[in-house]
C-alpha cells in the first residue's frame, strides 16, 4: 500500500499552523516522502520567531509525536502564497443554514462553566452539565450576532417594524440541531433569556441549584483593580494564570481565593479598559473607537489618495539558482502604487514594480502629473496628497512639491484611506468577474468562500504569463477602468474655477521628478552640451539674461522621457564633477534646433528658426548699444559736475575731434549698418541659389518639351 504523503498544515488551539520543517532548508529534517519549500534555515526562523521586529509566531514546540508548529497568518506572503500553491490549504466546513453558517463554539464559556463552583465544598459542574451551558452560551452567541445582522439588513430594505425578527431568530434557535441545547422555544422566552444574557453574562446560563458565589467573592476596590490589572497586562494572560498570581495576593492578604469563572464574567465586563492593553491601541482604534464618516471630494483634483498594493495575479519567473540549475516558481505576484482621486475613483497615476520603494512612489506621481497634462494640456497640482507613513522621512519633500496640501494618513489607520476599499473593487471587477486564469484569490488569509480552486489553479500553473504579460494585465485592467471614468472626471476640472487650479511650472517638476548627470557644464558658443545617456546634447535659450551668466558652472536636471527641456542651475564642481548646488539662478533651456547643410532639405520652420536666432542677436546687439549710451550719459554727468576732471573726460569719452557724442552716434549706426549687411548678404546669398536653382529647372523643363534636334535638320 502506497504511503501517504504528508501535509504540512495542522489546527492548533484553533489557529491554522504549518509545520516548520516545510520551510527549512535541511532535507533531513523532512519525511523521505515529502520535500521541503527550502525557504529559510531553521537557524534563520528561529531567530525570527524569537525577534520582536519579524512577524513569525510559534503557534507549538516541537515534543514527543508532535510537529513544531508556526502560526499560518503570522507568515510573510510570498511564503502562504507557496504554501497554497503546492498544497491546498484546509476548507472550513460548508454549513448548511445562515444561522448554522454564524454559529461559533464559545471556548471562553467553557472555560468559565468548567472552573464554577458551588455549595460549601466548592462542588464542580458535571461534564454533561458544562457541554450544555456551553452549547447554549454558543448559541446564544450566534443568536446575537444574526439579530443584529437581521436588524441591519431589514433597515436597508425599509422593513424597520413590519415584521416580528424574535419569531424568525426562535425558528432558526428550534430548527439548530447540530449541538444540544435546552434554550425557551417561545420567541418571548427567548427575548428575556438574551437580554438577561447580555446583562449577566455567562452567571444567566447557570441553574439556581448550582449556586452563584462566585460574583461575592471578589467585593472591595484593591481586588477589583487587581483583576483589572492583571486583564491588561500585554502577556494577555489567560483565566488560569490570572487566578494563580491573584490567589497568591489573596492568599497574603486574607482575601477569598477566586477561580478562572471569576476572571471570565469580569473580562467581560471590563473589556473596555483592558482591550488596549490585551490587544494594543491599533485594535483599539479599529475595533472600539469612533469612526469618522467623510464624503468624497465635491469635484476632480481636490484630493489624492495613493497606496501600493500586490496585485492578485500570479506569474512565472524563471531563476538559475546557486548550484547553477534552471528553477521556474509560479506564485510571484507584482506590485502596483496607484494614485486615486476619489471623487469618481479616477485611477490618475500608477507605477508597477516587483515590490513597493521611493522610487516606485515617485515614478506613480510622476505618471500622475504627466497623465494630467495628457488632459487637461498643462500640469496641475492636486490641492491635496494623502499617503500612508512609509519611508516618509525621505519621500515628504516630494510629496509636498507635488501638491498644495500634504496630508498624511494616521499610522496604521487604513480606515482612513479610501484607496484601501478601493483596491478590493478593482481587483472583483477586472479580475475576478473576467474570469482570468492567474487570478490568486483576494488573499490567502480571507474566508474561504472566496477563494479560488487551489487544486485547479495548481494544475494551470504552466499557462500563467511571465512578468511582462502580467504587467501587461494590470495595465489593460487601468487603461479600461480609466476609459470608464474621463469624462466625467475631465468634465469637472474643466467646470471648476480657474482661479482655484494649481499648475506646477516646469522648473518645479523638473527640479522634483528629474535626474541630473552628476556632472556640471559651462555655456559655450554651440550652447550647453550635457551628456545624457552616453548622447551628447546641446541647450540654449533666448532669454537673454542667461547670456550675463556665462561664466557659471550649471548642473542639469532633465526628465529621460522628454528631453526637450532641463532645467539648468549654478552649481560649484571640481574637475568637472558636481560637488553641490548653489541654486541661486536656474533657467529653463530648450533642446537647439538642428538645421540642414544642405539647401535642398530645408523646410518652412527652418527659415523661420533662423529668423528667430536673427532676431535674438539683434536684441543682443541692442542690449550693448543701449548699455553704451547708458555708461557714456553717467559719466558725462559725472565729467560735468567735475571740471578738474577735464583731461580724464578726453581720454574716456572724446574721439580725436573732441565730438564724443557725434562719435557715440556713428558707432551705433556702424554697429547698425553691420548686422543688417550681414543679414541682407545672408538673404541675397540664399536668394541666388533658390534663382540657380529654379533656372536649372526651367532648362530641364525647355530641354524635355522642345525637340531640339528637329531644328538643327532645318
């Protein structure tokens, strides 16, 4: 008979564990028939699990015919993403009805009927007496639960008193047959028994036969807040261990010792101050604090909300390993930071990388920025950024360049972002619902009801895409949820007033979003020429003012998808080497038009180019001339005002004439007659070969049309 091979999953204490010799290296460790994922060393995990950074829990130690066990949702991803790739993980069983489906066996009740006692010689419950008061804790739990869930339901439908929910809770409690119970079977005798229940706990359930002493034992205000303080130790202490250490203070004290029934009604009943320190201030603000309710945005770009996300596609990747062989995985899944606006769930930007960092941030607000220009024709800024608080040190500068308002998200606060919901939505609809193959699951740690067919998914693991195809996926998946939503969203930013819009000037993108060489270069006559990418470049501009600058170091800020402009600014260097940025002045420089030698491929906007180069030169030589004028009038002021000063004036500002201004004048108009001689030869030149060429072409013409050899006969 073939053996049967071992599964690495077992339940523990009710929490799903994995055996830790599925995930160790060591093939010794592991039964000849089974083999190992070989994802860690045992050294490894054991350091983990006794680390307090490291999320790995030990669910059970290793003992005689038991496995050691790790705690299944403890687990980093990529580990329960392999776990269930090669083996199924266990199903819930299936129940039958929706109150059955919500009924959960209360092991606290049990605890608390298992340690009662009554009568002078502290009696204990029979064990057919502590299963039923277990059971009828367990179901009228479950009686709970599905009334409030009844009540809510019934309220959306509008059916709020128009129909009788003891009557239909008292069919579903007489129709439970799965455990035994002996609750009323009138729907009256069931409303007093839960409202009892809910203000007595755990002591209702009890028959008066059996007594209730328990409650007398524990009176004045030392023992109550030593209870209390015992329940909020972080240790999170269980009913039996808080009895041991209060019945030693008991003890000393001359107190009544307690039992663990004692400790489980009052953890109850203090459960609003202890929660925090049993399950920290992150449970507590998700599970008892109040929530505030907030209304999307009113119109397009007043906010932002962006998170990363491991998108629930599987791919295959193929690796050489250490020892040089070929290994092909297929539960690899990408990452994608998206930046939503909500006020119609707008996918405005996203990024896609095999795992979250700054440059993957900056690279979904960078595709943001760009995507709004696509739209709306010149970049806009967001009036306000909400992020989660990852690497927020190093990433605030950029996030407050990007909008008017940065406003984080509160640590650990998910409730907060309406990116989260999001994300469940858009993966449901393009996912899900489009029934593709690679598609993981929601998560692996979610109800099982959702979850994919394992088995199945094992089996079509070869016909899953490579890393390009699955990026492939999600962009198809963004470019088709965007199609949905642009009109509406381009609609209401261009509805919105033009006042209130935001625009990020190139200087302000480029400075934020783009990379310099690392190098500095000086203006020369061709231009600015930086090497980008191993291309040598060539920058200029026409506003003027740069031109008083040329003496400057410049180090470059250029976007590597659009080149046609940087953004240049002063900088000290050494050997050519940027070694900081001194940033008092920066320019916006534009990529030289390139013009052809040859005449005969020059275009319309090549004259017209070199028309404004004409024109930039004038004013150029027209800054000078008036610069002259300005020098000569301050000091012939000066010269005036100062007669001893005479022969200085002669030989500063006088020709040999002694006529300074005549000779001021004459300068400018040679100045004048110079650049418009060079222009008009420039032009005539031109001129004379367009005429060359036009008659070459007319005697091409004449030669092809007249027959001269018919003449010569004659």
């Amino acid at each position: 008979m073939a053996q049967q091979l071992e599964i690495p999953f077992e339940y523990h204490d009710d929490k799903l564990g994995v055996k830790i010799k599925f995930l160790i290296k060591d093939d010794k460790v592991v039964s000849a028939h089974e083999e190992s994922l070989k994802l860690i060393s045992y050294n490894a995990l054991n350091k983990r699990m006794k680390s307090k950074t490291q999320p790995e829990r030990e669910l059970r130690r290793a003992s005689l015919g038991f496995d050691a066990l790790v705690e299944y949702d403890s687990l980093i991803q990529q580990w329960r993403d392999a776990l269930v790739m090669k083996w199924k993980k266990p199903a819930e069983q299936i129940r039958e009805s929706f109150f059955a489906k919500h009924y959960l066996s209360d092991r606290k009740a049990f605890d608390f009927f298992a340690a009662h006692r009554y009568g002078e010689n502290d009696n204990k419950l029979e064990p057919e007496v502590i299963e039923l008061y277990t059971y009828n804790a367990s179901v009228l739990n479950t009686v709970i639960e599905v009334k409030n869930k009844r009540k809510m339901y019934a309220k959306s439908l509008g059916m709020t008193g128009q129909f009788d929910i003891w009557q239909s809770l008292s069919n579903d409690v007489n129709a439970f047959q799965q455990v035994r119970h002996d609750l009323p079977t009138k729907p009256d005798s069931l409303r007093h028994k839960v409202n009892r229940y809910l203000k007595e706990g755990y002591l209702s359930i009890i028959s008066g036969k059996y007594g209730k002493r328990n409650a007398a034992k524990v009176v004045t205000n030392e023992q109550n807040m030593m209870i209390e303080e015992l329940l909020n130790k972080h240790q999170n202490l269980n009913n039996e261990q808080i009895v041991d250490i209060y019945n030693i203070v008991a003890s000393s004290l001359g107190w009544k010792t307690i039992d663990a029934g004692v400790i489980a009604n009052m953890r109850k009943k203090l459960d609003m101050y202890v929660f925090s320190g049993q399950h920290g201030t992150t449970e507590l603000m998700h599970n008892k604090h109040m929530q505030i309710k907030r209304s999307k945005p009113s119109a397009a770009m007043l906010f932002w909300s962006m998170d990363g996300w491991d998108a629930e596609l599987l791919y295959q990747k193929t690796t050489i390993n250490s020892e040089g062989k070929t290994v092909t995985t297929y539960h690899n899944r990408l990452t994608v930071v998206m930046v939503l606006d909500p006020f119609n769930n707008y996918i405005v930007g996203y990024a896609i990388g095999t795992s979250e960092s700054p440059s993957l941030i900056r690279q979904a607000l960078k595709n943001a920025l760009k995507h709004i220009e696509e739209l709306f024709g010149q970049k806009y800024k967001p009036y306000q950024l909400q992020t989660d608080n990852y690497q927020l040190k190093n990433l605030t500068p950029t996030y407050e360049a990007t909008a008017k308002h940065f406003t984080p998200a509160k640590v650990k606060n998910s409730k907060a972002k309406p990116i989260e919901n999001f994300f469940d939505k858009f993966n449901e609809k393009h996912f899900q619902a489009k029934l593709v193959p690679n598609w993981s699951g929601h998560n692996v740690t979610s109800n099982n009801d959702n979850q994919v067919n394992d088995d199945y998914l094992n089996k079509i693991r070869h016909q899953f895409p490579d890393e390009t195809g699955c990026r492939m996926q999600i962009v198809n998946a963004i470019e088709n949820d965007r199609a949905e939503k642009v009109e509406k969203y381009v609609e209401s930013f261009e509805a919105f007033p033009e006042d209130d819009k935001i625009t990020m000037t190139i200087n302000q993108f480029l400075r934020c979003y783009g990379q310099t060489t690392g190098y500095t270069n000086k203006f020369k006559g061709e231009g600015l020429t930086p090497t980008i990418n191993g291309i040598e470049m060539a920058y200029d501009t026409f506003d003027l003012n740069f031109r008083k600058h040329m003496h400057e170091d410049w180090m470059v800020f250029y976007d590597q998808d659009d080149l046609s402009k940087v953004l240049v600014s002063n900088a000290k260097s050494r050997n050519g080497k940027l070694v900081e940025e001194i940033g008092n002045l920066e320019f916006i420089l534009e990529e030289k038009y390139i013009q052809p030698m040859a005449l005969y491929d020059q275009q319309k906007q090549d004259a017209l180019e070199r028309q404004k180069v004409f024109n930039f030169n004038k004013q150029y030589n027209d800054e000078i001339l008036n610069r002259n004028e300005v020098r000569h009038e301050v000091l012939e002021d000066l010269f005036t005002s100062n007669p001893q000063l005479d022969t200085l004036r002669k030989l500063m500002l006088a020709d040999s004439n002694g006529q300074h201004k005549d000779h001021k004048s004459s300068e400018r108009k040679r100045m004048e007659k110079t650049t418009t001689q060079l222009a008009n030869k420039q032009v005539k030149k031109e001129q004379n070969i367009i005429d060359a060429e036009w008659k070459s072409s007319q005697e091409e013409y004449l030669k092809d049309k007249v027959n001269l050899n018919k003449y010569a006969e004659l």
